[in-house]
C-alpha cells in the first residue's frame, strides 16, 4: 500500500503538487477509497484502465484523465467522488467548511469561477454551518450548472433547494442592492 509520504514521492516525479486537481482525479481512476493511500490492487487496475506502465506513461496520460474526467457523463461522478474521498474517518458524512472551500476551488474553480468566488465568500462569513453534507454537496453542482449567474433569476426557492442554498442566493441579492 503506498503512502501519503508515496503519493507525494510519486507527485514528485510527477512534477505536480499533489494539491494538483489531477491527482485527485488519478484517485477517482484508481478508485482509491482512502485518502493519500493507493493499494497495490487500487494502482494495477487503476494504470491498467489507463493504459500505462511507466511513469513517463503515466505523465502524459494526465492531460487525457482531465479530458475524460471532463467529459459530462464522468464529470458528476467525479465530482462526488471527490467529496467522498475528504471523508476521512468511519461513519463520517460530512466535511468541515474550511476543506469545502479549497475542494470547491479544486474542482469547480476552473468550470464556475464566478459561482465558485462567492459561495466561497459566503461560506467563510456565515456562521450557521460548520460541515457540509452530501446532500449539500451535489446541490452545489446543480445550482452553479442550472442557475443564472449573477443574477439568480431563475432561482426558485420554492424548488427543493437546501436551505444553505437559499441562505446564500438572499446574501448574494443583499449584496447586488
């Protein structure tokens, strides 16, 4: 089983910080099920799916793993993937604010930037939730693929939004006045 101290051995050669977007989505090719660990079934199956044996192999499948990874019908599996994975210990369902707001970065950043800067914003001013739930999690990636932005018009809080949600859409329409 390699390590945290392996992973980022293996960032090294990489020549990527393994804070890097891209190991995270080589953890969901792997389909690693604990953080900064890969086993030796996890790496085979994992490299194998990919297509490589070698490191330099596995350097220039990365750009390919963004491309796959981006693609629609991945994208939502990823995208959850990645809130399972900061869960770090058993039994737990949710991740504190904090780690919320630099996986957002990590995983939204890039698409939803605009979406990404102020629910950040609003996460870090706002006193009523320490943690973030699944159910939250998702809702995030819906609302920054359906909802206009910024002007919020099709935001119906009568549809079935999580109250963080609506807490944030009447912040950001405090904000604009």
């Amino acid at each position: 089983m390699s390590s945290p101290e392996g992973i980022e051995a293996l960032c090294a050669d990489l020549g990527v910080d393994y804070t890097d977007v891209r190991i995270l989505m080589l953890a969901w090719k792997l389909k690693a099920e604990k953080q900064g660990y890969f086993t030796q079934d996890e790496w085979q199956t994992g490299l194998k799916a990919l297509g490589v044996d070698s490191l330099s192999k596995l350097k220039k499948a990365l750009p390919e793993l963004e491309k796959e990874v981006e693609n629609p019908s991945n994208y939502e599996d990823f995208y959850i993937y990645a809130f399972q994975y900061c869960l770090t210990e058993e039994k737990q369902k949710s991740v504190d604010i904090e780690s919320i707001c630099e996986l957002l970065n990590l995983v939204l950043g890039v698409q939803f930037r605009p979406q990404v800067d102020s629910l950040v914003e609003y996460l870090k001013i706002q006193n009523d939730y320490k943690v973030i739930n699944a159910d939250q999690w998702i809702n995030f990636l819906r609302f920054c693929k359906e909802i206009s932005f910024p002007d919020l018009e099709n935001y119906d809080a009568t549809q079935a939004w999580p109250l963080i949600l609506d807490n944030f859409v009447e912040w950001m329409r405090e904000n604009q006045s």
